[in-house]
C-alpha cells in the first residue's frame, strides 16, 4: 500500500492550511478537507458542496461550505485535546488514496496519562450523501474523558455565512439541521446519527482501554432535501464497516480503468496515483449540472467556479477513462449555453461566449477587476471575462475530442451541435476581416498567458477557433451521415452559410523562418528579458506581473505559454523540428506562474526526445499538490487549494508524453518514451467505446483488449496491430 | 498700449520660470526665452532654435537650446547684479507683444549706491537671424562697475549638451563661435558683434549719466551657416535703432491681418492679443522644414515635437490670416510623409501613419513608454504613439481645411492628394471590416481623451477618417476638374477602387435616443462618477490618471471631451439640440486636464447660447500662458512651457465662437453671439483669398473688403450680403 498512502508522521502547524488541500477526500457531491475532527473555522475546515453557490452582500459569489458533519474534540476538564494546545506527542494523517479514506491518530499528554485520540472518515462514493466517521479514544491510564461531536457551523467561508438554520429536530436518534442559503433560500439539510454515544458524552476508560464511536451524517441539498429523510433512514442503520466496504468496492471500480502502474520510480508511481486520486475524488458522477471548480472541491477559491481547464487540462482524462464523467461535464457545458448567449449578447456579439468563471447556471462570475494592485490597493481592470475568448473554442474542443475519443455522438443531437455552431457563430461575430489581407484576424485577445493583455492574433486563440470549425463540419457531417432527418432540420433552422469563408480565410500564425510561432501579434518586437532579470524588478514580492502595468506586460515573460500550449494539444499537427524550436524558445521566458504551464511543456518535451526535461515538469506537476509549491497570492487574492488542471495534465503527460498516446479522428498511436528509471508502465484507455489494456515494458509495448472487435485502429510506433 | 504690454513690477523669484515662458520672444526662427540677462541655465535661459533636434546619448531626442546671446552681467566688486543676490529695490519687466520687444529695468542697492540696470531686446521679424540687444546702466552715485557679457555656453537643456565648440575667432570686430551638434553634426555658428563695449567693459559712471551699449548677435545653422558671415556682416553694422524699426513694421504688418480688437473688455483684448502674439512669434514664415512644436519655442519640453494640435487648433488662425505660414506647415507634412510612411509599414500597416511627435524628418519621437508611475517609478507603457491613429486624419484636415479656407488648391499638386491618399490607406488598411454589421469599424484607438486607451470606434476618430475620405474625394473631383492630366496620371498610378467601398461603410457613432453620442465603444457602461469624487481617489499628486490602472480608465471621467472637440470641428453637421445635449451630458465628467479642452467646450458653448460658460472657458483658454495655471507635471514628467494649441484655441473661440463664423465648401456665414461685455469685435479674415473686414457692433455686422469680387458666397446670420 506504500504508493496509495499519503502520510505526516508529526504535527507542523505550518502545514495546518496546505494540508487541509492535501488530505482532502471527495466523493464528487461534496469535498472535505485535510483537517483534524477538533478543528473549526479558525484552520479553514471546509465541507465544500459541488455546485451549491451563495452570494453574501456585495461580495462576490461563491461556492458554499456546509457546516462540518465530522467534528468531535475531546477534553479532560479544562484541556481540550487539540494540537494547537500544544502537548502532542505522537502525531499521525494518512490518506488512502485508493480508497478515499482519512485517519488520524494523535497521542496528547494529559498529566500524566497519554491519552490518544484515532479517527477515519470517508464521504461514500457508494452514497453520496453520506459523510461517515469512526471515532476512537485510549488512554494509557484510567481517565475520564468528555467526547462532544457535533454538526459545526464554525467552518471556513472567505465571504461570510451563507446559511439561514430554520430548524433543527431529532427525530428516532437522528439529529436533523435544516437551513437555506441566503441569497436563493436553497435548502441544505443534514442529518446526524452517532452509533455509540450521544453529541456529549462523558466516558472513563480504563487503561489499555478504548471508547469507540461511530457516526453517519447526510448531508442533501436542492431538490434531494425531498426524499432524503427517507434516503437517510434507509442507509444509517448500516454498520461504519459495511458501509466503508460499499465505499471501498466502488473505488476499487474506479482505479480498474483510472490507475496507471509505473515499475521502478515509487515517487513517480504515487504522484501519478495521487493525481488520478484527486480527478476522481471530485468527478461529478451523478449530475450535469456542475462543473469541476478550478481549485476542485479543496474550498471557495476562485469561486467554486470551473473554468476552460477542465475541458483542456481534465477531459482527456474522462474521456479516456469513465464516458459516465465526461458526458456529465459536457452536458453541463450544453446546459449553459444560455448563459453563453447571453453573455455574448451582454459585450455586444451573437453567438455564445462561455464564462471565463462558471457557476451553476454558467452566467459568468468573473468581475472586470479581480485583481487588486498591490501598490494602490485598488481593483485592477484585467481581461479574462471580456477577452479571454477562447473559452469557448474549448468547449467545442472538449465536446468534439470526447466524441473522437468515445467513438460516442449521441451528445451532438443533445444540443452539442448547438453549442459548437453558437461558439463559432460568436466568433464570426467577433472576428475582423482585413480586406487588404484578404484574411479575418481575432484581436484583443488574452490568451492562457494572461500577461499579455488585449493582443492581436494569439497562435493559441486563433488555432482554438481554427479547429473549433473544422470540428463542426466534422460533426455536421457525422449528423447528416447518420441522421439526415436532424440534418436537414439543423441547417433549416440554422444559418451556416457564413462558415466556410471563415474558415478558409480565419488566419492562424504560423513558423516563421526559424520555425518560431509568434504568440501574437507584436511578441517578437517586446523586451528581451529572462526570467532572472524580470524578478530583480520585483518591489513588492505579489506584485500582479500582468494587467496595464505589470512587469511582465511590455516584456516576453510569459505566465504559460501559449505556442508551447498549442502544440501540445495539435500535437499531431506539427512537426518535431517545430516543436522543438518553439519549446526551446519559449521555455527561458516563461514563469510557470500558472500550474497549466509544466504540463504542456512536460509533454512537448517528451515528444521531442527532451526525456528528463518532460520528467521534471511532470514531476512538477504532478507533486503540486503534494508539495504545495505553488503560488499562493495573486496580487492580494488567495488562491490555494488543489490543482485539477495539474493533476489532469499530470495524466496526460504520463499517456500523451511519456507512452506517447496520440491520435488523429481515426487511429490511436502509440509511441513509447518512458522516462529512465521506468522499468514499465500499464494503464487501460477506453478507445471508441474499446478498452486497451496498455503494457510497455522496454522497447516492448502489448495492447489488449477483451473484446474483439477489429476494425479498430490502432497503431505502436506507427505499425498497426 | 496697454493692452500691448505685459508687465511685471516687482521682481518674484516664484515666478521665474513661469516669467520664462510669460515674456518669451521670437521670431519663428528661433525662441528666446523671458529670463534676464544675468541668468543662466539654473533659470532656465534658452534660445530655442526651431527645426533644429539633437540626441544626447540614450536620451530621448530634443530641440536643441543655442548659446545665450544676450548673456550680461554686471558687478561691483565682489558684488554681482543679480536678484538672486538679493538688494533689489525695484524692478520691472515688460514684454510688448505689439512689436516682440523685451525690456527689463532692475535698481540694485550697491552699497550706499543705486545702480539701475536697464535692457531691450528682440529677434528680429525682419532678418530671422538676428538676435538684438540694447544694456544701459547707470547710478545715483558715482561707481565703478564691471560689464560681462558674452555668448553663454550655460543654458538650460533637459538631455544635456548638444554642441561641440569647433572654433572660436574673431574677425573684423566680430566674435565668431563655430559648433556643431553631438549626433548628426550640424553646424550652428554665432556671431557676437558689440557697439560701445567689450566682451569685458570697467566703466565709471557718473552720478545719473549711464554707460549704454548694442548688440547684434547672428545665429544661423544647417546650410544657412554657408552664407552666413556675408550675410551678417551685411546687417551688424546698422544702428540698434534701425534694426529695432526694421522689425517694428514687419510686426505691425502682421497685426494688419492678425488682430482681434475687443471693446469693453480689457482684460479679454489684452489675452486675445497675447495668445495672437504667441502664433505669430513661432510660426515658420521662411522654412517647410519644420512644424510649430506643442510648446512653441519656449524650451525643450515634449522634445520641440509637433503634435496634431498644429493642425486642429493652430492651423484655422493661419489658414485664415497667413497663407505663407499654412503653406509651409502643410508642405512641412507634405515634406514627411515618406517618414509616415514608414511608420505605417513599422507597426504592420499600409499608406500613411503620421507621427505622433513629428521633428524635421517626421519620423516619430514618441515612444512607447512616455510617462512615469509615481507608484513604481517605472516607465509605463502608453499608447500615444501606435493607436492615437487620429494624427494622419488631422493632417489632411488641416490640408483641406486650407484648401477650402484659402481657395488655394496648389498644394493639392505638390503633394497634398498623396498625403490624403496615404493616410486614408493606412486608415483601410488599419479598419476592421465586421460582415455582419455590414460596416467598417475602427478598434484600439486612443481619442484626444487620452485617458481610455484602446477603445474601438472612437467617435472623433472615426468622424475624422470619415471627412478625410470625403476631402479626398473633393480634392480629387477638384484636380479633376481643373487638371484632367494630372487626374489622370494620379489614377493610373495609385489604385483606388477600395475607396467607395470603405466611405460608405465606414461607421460613424451617432447620436441615441437622448442624442447623446458615446465617445467609443462601451464608455457609457463605464463607472459614473464625477470629477469630485474621482479626485478624492488620488493618493499621490501627479498620479497619470489614464493608462493601465489610472483613475479615469475604468470610469467616464474625460481628459478633454472627444465628441465635443468633433461637434466643435464638425459644427456645421450637428444640430443645437445634438451639441446641446453632449455638451450638458460630457461636461461634468471632463477634466480638462489638457490645454486643448477648453476651447472646444468654448466653441461649442457660444453656438448652443451658453455664452456665460464660452466666455469662462474662452478665458481660461486665452489667459493660459499668462497665468500659468496649467499642468506642471504629467506623472513624473515636467510639462510646462507655452501653449500654442491653447493660444490658436482662443482665436477659434473667439472667431468661430463668438463671432460665430462657420463655413461650409462654398460659403462663409457669420453669426455673432458676443459676450455681454463685448461693445464690439473687428477682426480680418480672408476667405477664398479675399480679405473680409468684419465688424460686430451690438446688432450690426459689417463685412467689408478691399476687392470687388461678387462671387463671394458670405452670409450674416445666414443672409446673403
């Protein structure tokens, strides 16, 4: 179990807040965080509810933080068993990765008794609901100990209470706490049974003794308050084993298609694992009416919002693995289009532009001013909402790779034609067309590399818009093959006579004499700095390096590179020799202050044979949420928590770089480049609804499969097998 | 003559500088700044040479200030006459602005001794290189005193030195210094020829006798420096006393044409008058070589560039008054339009982009970084340069605007019909064709309200393009017309068939339901705050309230009101209603932080009856350089110096305001809306070459002329007379 175990052996207050994000566990409803059972508010303890927003007053809206169904602190007359008391002697939190489980045990000096307190917990894949706890206390001498637990409303939330509690009852040993949110009275409820004891109780155990007790909460809200006392009831009276047996069992499930086996690099193996751990921790399974927020379930940083990483960073991971996922995020995707039109209309185009910041309804949550200058304290006008347009473009690429991916159209007739034709038609909208260049230019753009605000023709963007096109014919062509009836009716109602002239004359930048692809317009002609050089002119070390006045903003410091970007997701479309000059041009100038960035350079990397340069930025990634080296202010804004995208782009650095998946509409090839020290690497992908079991092992690669259908192509090393 | 004179009489160090640009003289040659002769660099002295631009190293580029001819010091003993040593008793200085005459007269307490020291100066109107110099001293009591005086090396320059002294002679009495400048190695040679003294005089005076003598200094660079020994030599032997007449007509002559005589308001007539002089000392009468800079000849501040305001504030006064000057500003344009050209081809466009800063090779002197963060002391990127795209129209306003003013079509052959072509071409070339608005916008642009960067379909620049295509087709219909083979080889040489296509697609915002024109895309969604409150957001004095993160981007609040100066420009196209409306709705959110708004909220203010608030900003306007109340600093950029544009202001105020004369092609129309002060108004203009005397007295408007041309289209309140 040693790679499926993440594990402190001692209490650091220091780690207090990154572990919270390192220890959390998720079912996908609901995320809680790394935090002990006695702690509160005071040590961001955060019952994150997927999809479920509140607005407080003027401050922005955000993701909401149930209270917290697990708290339990022990004291011994006037102590109170916390590590922050002081008096720890031994100290241990694990998580187990495998199977979403969070234990503790922390022996604290009590006069002269060592009394030690051992809990687990888990939110129930099986059940989504349920939020479960086993909770036990020893001592080495006789001692009497009073046990308080109950459901907290002191926990974590940056922009006040969101919660009205309209009643709370007990009804046959179940606690049950009714509340509604503030701004759309939405109704969370949840129920508390403690098998073993009551919310206080004072027990005297015996040396060598423990007191054990158990504890089942469920927590609903929305339109699952209705059945769910009933839901409840019929799951509570199960025992802490079975129901983490159930929980186990669908875990289990999960890492038969997830899990990828790396031999001889434990390090690598269990940053890998713990990537895939934390994409299906917070996957949502069973609902198209959410998203994957940007910090995942870890809090309300950046809104709870998802953003365009999910379709860039954490699809191929979905639609490689679990269809189930994938279908959801881009149902969600088609759910808002409304929201999309509006916001198009809103800045004054047709079409739908994707909020930069999604919320349960997809209306944008990003403000023009979300960053505050630090040498003002004043709101900073940025330009991710209003021109960070090639969000929408990656929706189109998330609904069309999926399809690619799955061999599975049935999302094309379920409103994902509408969704790539009203992302395009937004573009037309917002195009140029340059007579005298006889071409359409996008301009005022910010790209991923969001220091470089308002530029004209970003390779990334324009690429994005390129193949957004090309993906719609595609589509359009699937639908009229397979279903001429949807056809005839979607051109009826549908005016797409604009399309081809812009997608013959839609300019994309291309390599110039060196092979370089300016990332837009003007790139070349900026400052020529190094990174080095650039952080000397720091004066304030959070500093916002982009926006009007940044420091990087007139410079060619990149925050991510865009060019580097694009070729890794055209990967198949662009040739070593590009590849390889572009990376080898942009990687000085970039700062990785995005956690997007390693990946797509981990990634490029690999494929130009640059093997221990795609190790270290894959390591990068996928460690950034064990190290937390990541950057924690954004000016003054605090934006920690867990990195989806990063453990999304650690997965496809293992199987786009490193086993060298890549794939045209209709083959999959793979070509191996295993780091050194990896002796092997196995992973299953489901490939147009086929499940390939994955072996490379040296130079030799198996592909299996259990069924045996035939047509499909797939190739290693170019030759088909 | 008092309201010809400008008077100091008492000597106040605070104003010392102010005082230099207060009592400045010239002669469009050169600009002798209005300190005394016993100042040097510390006072900033300059003799400011018109045309002529060096570089200092990485400095930025400047006019260069010559050596100080003028240049006298007396002492007694250890005692030098100097009110910076303290002891003066009285003191007086007068400029007249009827004859460019600069006179001093300074009692200095010496001991138990008076001692008065008296000084009359001026560069000659007549022989342009000529700078003339008439020093008396004398005292109450019987005293020794030591006269100095020389070719100051010590004068003011904001980049440092710019010459290098290659030879220093003397020749048949004359003081002969040959320099050249540092980067391109331009001669500049003076020549110092006193009557009455040496460059080191010891005189004793008799009690109320005085010692007096003369000097004539010649000054000429570039290729005048050939001829020059001949040249001066011809004049240094006339008597002070001639020269000074000599000058004194050529003045007078001016006035002819140029005044505005104002009865029953003192205090107007002596401004009208001083901003009139202030043209007319800086204006090229012998050379095409070079623009009038934004602060005139008064010093190096905004590196002795023109800017647009020549053509848009300057160019009416001239065109109206000088044929001579308008023909060589407009050949000055003509003469730079290669560099325009390659300007256009620099930032990615076709035709011609006139420079923002234009020296005498019309390349741009602007960079992207002009002003200082007070926060971070960094220079801070702005977008004057590449996207105040406005500048090419303004030329071809000003060129046609001439035409039309002056029924002088000439220019149009010699270069004239390619500067429009050009410009609008750089204009196609620079718009964004939106199919499906069907119409042409212009994006990214920084109007005269400098404060909103990059804002698309700016209404005075748009409007601006507009008539430049419309002139242009005039200017073509008009060559055609009166020169078929030039008409004809003009077309087969340049392709215009883009031409109708981009006029009439052109969008042009227009006025709303309220009649309110919205300066550009999206300003109306900004943050509506007054200047009040906007002002209680300074944290730092100086702060630069556009760019990135100023104050006024993200808010409504103007530097000066873009639709206003277009309805000022544009007044025979809008309505009373339209200009009433914006002028109401524009006006509190203005700051008038550029010396260029007031007179356009004056015009305007006049034509809609307003004439309470067009006198208070036509006041403000006319008084700016006797005041001084201007902006000092521009971040952490010192900016103070004449201003012209303001001075050319106040003469449209008066003209177009007051008088209420418009135009349109064909005919000239006077509708007076005078002050209330204002007994009556006589001024000249020529119109189509014809001289029209008009007079405004109460009701009564008599237009003479001096010609018996019938053709003549001139109305009075819209009367045929």
């Amino acid at each position: 179990m040693l790679n499926w175990k993440i594990e402190d052996t001692k209490f650091d207050i220091d780690n207090v807040d990154l572990n919270g994000s390192r220890y959390l566990i998720g079912n996908g409803y609901m995320g809680y965080r790394g935090t002990l059972e006695e702690y509160n508010a005071k040590q961001l303890v955060a019952l994150n509810m997927a999809g479920l927003f509140d607005r407080n007053g003027d401050s922005w809206r955000e993701s909401v933080n149930a209270p917290n169904p697990f708290y339990t602190v022990c004291n011994v007359g006037d102590e109170i068993l916390n590590p922050f008391n002081g008096n720890v002697i031994a100290h241990n939190q694990t998580l187990n990765i495998r199977h979403g489980l969070h234990s503790r045990r922390t022996e604290f000096k009590v006069g002269k008794a060592i009394v030690t307190v051992i809990a687990e917990r888990f939110l129930s894949m099986k059940d989504e609901n349920l939020a479960v706890l086993k909770f036990t206390v020893c001592s080495d001498r006789k001692i009497t100990i009073n046990v308080n637990t109950k459901v907290d409303l002191n926990v974590w939330s940056i922009n006040g209470n969101h919660f009205n509690v309209e009643e709370t009852t007990r009804n046959d040993d179940i606690n049950i706490i009714k509340m509604s949110t503030g701004e759309l009275s939405i109704p969370l409820w949840i129920y508390e049974k403690i098998v073993g004891a009551d919310n206080e109780t004072t027990v005297t155990i015996a040396p060598e003794k423990s007191f054990t007790f158990t504890k089942i909460c469920g927590v609903y809200w929305g339109e699952k308050c209705d059945d769910s006392y009933i839901n409840f009831a019929s799951l509570c009276d199960k025992t802490y084993e079975t129901l983490k047996s159930e929980h186990i069992a669908v875990w289990d499930n999960i890492w038969e298609n997830s899990d990828i086996e790396i031999d001889g690099d434990e390090e690598a193996q269990k940053a890998m694992r713990y990537s895939i751990y934390h994409l299906c921790s917070i996957a949502p399974r069973n609902t198209e009416k959410c998203g994957i927020p940007a910090r995942g379930l870890s809090g309300q940083v950046y809104k709870g919002a998802a953003f365009w990483d999910t379709e860039m960073f954490m699809m191929p991971f979905f639609s490689f693995t679990d269809r189930n996922v994938a279908q959801n995020l881009i149902k969600y995707r088609i759910n808002t289009l409304d929201a999309a039109k509006r916001k198009a209309k809103e800045f004054g185009y047709e079409g739908a532009f994707y909020a930069w910041e999604s919320q349960e309804t997809g209306d944008d949550a990003c403000t023009l001013f979300n960053v505050t200058d630090v040498f003002t304290n004043r709101p900073m006008r940025t330009y991710f909402k209003d021109r960070q347009i090639h969000v929408s473009a990656d929706m189109i690429y998330g609904l069309w790779n999926y399809c690619t991916v799955s061999g599975d159209y049935s999302v094309l007739k379920k409103g994902g034609l509408d969704l790539m034709l009203q992302g395009l038609l937004f573009y037309y909208s917002y195009a140029s067309f340059k007579p005298l260049k006889d071409r359409f230019e996008i301009h005022q753009v910010v790209g991923p590399d969001e220091y470089h605000e308002r530029v004209d023709n970003n390779a990334f963007t324009n690429k994005m818009i390129s193949y957004s096109a090309d993906a719609f014919i595609k589509a359009l062509n699937y639908i009229k093959e397979n279903d001429y009836e949807y056809y005839e009716k979607f051109i009826e109602n549908n005016d797409i006579s604009w399309l081809n002239n812009f997608v013959n004359k839609l300019y994309v930048p291309v390599p110039d004499e060196n092979g370089i692809i300016e990332q837009f317009d003007g790139y070349l002609q900026l400052e020529d700095i190094g990174l080095d050089e650039l952080k000397k002119r720091i004066l304030i070390e959070n500093e916002y390096l982009g926006g009007g006045n940044g420091l990087a903003t007139t410079t060619r410091i990149l925050k991510q590179a865009d060019v580097v970007m694009m070729l890794n997701v055209f990967r198949a479309q662009y040739n070593t020799e590009i590849k390889k000059a572009n990376w080898e041009f942009y990687e000085p100038y970039t700062e990785h202050g995005s956690s997007l960035s390693a990946c797509a350079y981990a990634i490029v990397a690999a494929e130009i044979g640059m093997t221990e340069w795609a190790y270290k930025y894959f390591m990068k990634t996928a460690t950034i949420d064990l190290t937390g080296n990541t950057k924690q202010y954004l000016g003054s804004l605090y934006i920690g928590g867990t990195h989806p995208a990063a453990n999304g782009g650690a997965w496809n650095t293992a199987i786009f770089g490193f086993a060298g998946v890549s794939y045209t509409d209709e083959c999959l090839n793979i070509t191996p480049r295993l780091p050194k020290k990896w002796n092997s690497m196995k992973f299953n992908l489901l490939w147009k609804g086929v499940k390939l079991m994955v072996e490379i092992k040296g130079n030799s690669t198996t592909v299996k499969t259990d069924s045996d259908i035939t047509s499909l192509n797939v190739t290693v090393n170019g030759k088909r097998i």
